[in-house]
C-alpha cells in the first residue's frame, strides 16, 4: 500500500489562494459567504472543516459548479485530510472483520 501525502486542509486553500486572488479581507468574505467571521476564521486556520452547507455557499460564492469549484471539490478535500489524518491514529480499537460471504 503507497503511503499518502498529508492532504492540505481547504481551509489552506481559501486562505492562500482564494481570499488573496479576490482580493478580500476575512471579513469581507465571511459577510459574502452569510456566515460568521470567526466561523470562517477556525476553517481558514484548519480548527473546522468545510461542512455540506459551506461547501454549498461555497460552490455558489465561487461561480457555482460550472464556473468554479463544487460543493463536491470542497467535501472531497475535507474528507481526504480527515481520513488521512484518521489513519495516522491506527486501527479503531475493537474492530473485527467482518466474515467472509459463502
């Protein structure tokens, strides 16, 4: 099995490419978006993960998903850091196999 890079956090995406290519300020895109600064603040600095209904502000911020990145593109990231990150704590303790189909 080939080992995974750790994935970046989205949040690292809108805070190093996005706010910086538009132009704004933290605040300004959290007024934007309809959610609070500090909510946006914690997902900037990966102490929150993009949410299904961030994803969705964030698809129809950002073009919808024709013109710019889905809600998908946003969960898909979201997911591939927190399972990487997951499988960096090992097995779940207690997990048994399931038995094979006859």
């Amino acid at each position: 099995m080939s080992k995974m890079h750790n994935p970046p956090h989205p949040g690292e995406t809108l805070r190093e490419d996005v706010l910086p290519a538009l132009g704004l300020t933290v605040s300004e895109a959290s007024t934007q978006l309809g959610i609070s600064r500090v909510t946006l603040s914690r997902v900037l600095h990966g102490r929150a993960g993009i949410s299904v209904d961030l994803a969705r502000r964030l698809e129809l911020w950002l073009g919808g998903p024709n013109s710019g990145p889905s809600a998908e593109t946003w969960l898909r990231g979201q997911m591939a850091y927190d399972l990487w990150h997951a499988r960096q704590q090992g097995k779940p303790p207690a997990v048994k196999r399931a038995p094979k189909a006859a």
